[in-house]
C-alpha cells in the first residue's frame, strides 16, 4: 500500500442513548499504534459527532485505507449517527452499503464497532476485502479493548485475520465478556493469509527518540468467508443476546 495507512475513525455518541466512551476508544487506538514497528505508517483521523451528512465528504476528503465506525448500533435501523439536534440519526444498511460501492477506491477494512452491526453488512462484504462487524451487543469495555488490540497488531505488520484474531483474543486474555461477538468477513479471492496492511518489504519505525509517529489527523463479489469470533478463527458465530451498551 503506497503512502501512510489511513484510518478514518467516525464515532457518534446521540444525546438520546447511552453514553460512551468513544473517545477513550481513539485514545486506546492512537496509544497501542504509537507503540508499534510500524507507527511512523499510520495516521488516525477522528471524526466525532459524524452525522450522516458527514459521510460523503469524510470518505472524499480523507480517502481512508480503514474505515471504523464506532457507536450505537440497532437490530432494525442499522448504525447510529447524528443528526443536528445530537439525536440518533440512524443510517440504512442499503445506503451506507451503496456509499461504500461507489467510494470503494482505497477502502480495504471497514470496521462497525456498535451492537448488532453485523445485520448492516450485508451489501458491505460484496465491495470491501475486510468487514468486521458485532453480531449482537457488546459491552463498552469490550469494544475499546478489541479494537485497540486489533490496529496494535496491524501497526506491527501482521495480516487483517491475524488482527482480528488478536483481538479477540484481548478479550479472553482481559476476561472481558464478548469474544464471540465479533466477526470478520473476506471478500471472496482475497488471500487472508498474506495479506498485511504494511507491505513486508517496509522497515519498522526507528526505536529511538521516543514514541512519535502514530498520528493522529484532526479533524465484491460471490464466495465471502465469515469467520466467527473464536480464538482461531475457526468457528462461525451464530449469534444470541447478550447483556451490552454499544
């Protein structure tokens, strides 16, 4: 992938839902990417407050490489944005899979950190290589902690699949609740097994001099492989409720 790995982290918090801690979530993203081979690779972008007028813009400006949303989710309605009041204003799983078909360029992971974003994938997992969903509700904590482990294991050069298993297995490894929440699903002709974020051929970010890099922006197909959240991988999810804030 030419240039730095963009990730355009959109987040909602509506005044009419619970609250949560999205902005804990960048902060846990920015510190676990700054720590990493691969910092000097990587530019997190925050979006807060995104409403759904934000998107066409957001995705034109930013050409983001990862596209995380993190939020409230619905069964029914789909992900939960904004509206101008600080309302939710949900987004139809047939719109934001449309946007994502028509503005696919540079898109390789699109990321729906909220409670039952999985019923929101179904268009998406047809033009995106990667989709990571939740297939039911997940504890607020749970969701920090996934992605943080998910893009630390990305900034240290390993695949998508490797990620997402790594993150789930943050979860076991905390005894957090919720590991068998997340799925990811792979566009059919992706090889999964080879395919990191960072070419191989990158040097890792020099170790002296502190922290740096990491930083922060202010601001397909037949034959998709689903892939529950299990520790290996293997297992294909099947869902169920669970007591969650997201």
């Amino acid at each position: 992938m030419d240039g730095k790995v963009r990730i355009l982290f959109l987040a909602a918090n509506p005044l009419d839902m619970s609250r949560l801690r999205l902005d804990e979530e960048a902060r846990q993203i920015d510190k676990k990417i700054r720590s990493s081979d691969f910092r000097d690779d990587f530019d997190l972008i925050p979006f807060m407050a995104a409403q759904p007028s934000d998107l066409q813009e957001a995705l034109l400006r930013h050409k983001p490489h990862i596209l995380h949303f993190s939020g409230h989710g619905n069964r029914t309605q789909g992900v939960m944005f904004q509206d101008n009041e600080g309302n939710a204003a949900p987004v139809k799983k047939e719109v934001l899979g449309s946007l994502l078909g028509i503005l696919r360029d540079n898109i390789r992971v699109v990321v729906l950190n909220a409670c039952y974003s999985k019923s929101q994938s179904g268009s998406i997992i047809k033009a995106i290589d990667y989709t990571v969903v939740m297939n039911k509700p997940i504890h607020d904590e749970s969701a920090v902690a996934f992605s943080a482990s998910f893009y630390r294991a990305l900034a240290f050069g390993r695949t998508v699949k490797e990620s997402f298993d790594l993150g789930v297995n943050e979860l076991l490894l905390l005894g957090v609740p919720g590991h068998k929440t997340p799925e990811i699903f792979i566009r059919g002709g992706v090889n999964s097994a080879a395919d990191s974020i960072i070419k191989p051929e990158r040097k890792p970010s020099s170790q002296s001099g502190g922290a740096g890099g990491g930083n922060i922006v202010s601001a397909v197909g037949q034959g998709n492989v689903a892939i529950g959240g299990s520790a290996d991988g293997a297992k294909i999810s099947t869902g169920g409720v669970e007591t969650g804030t997201r």
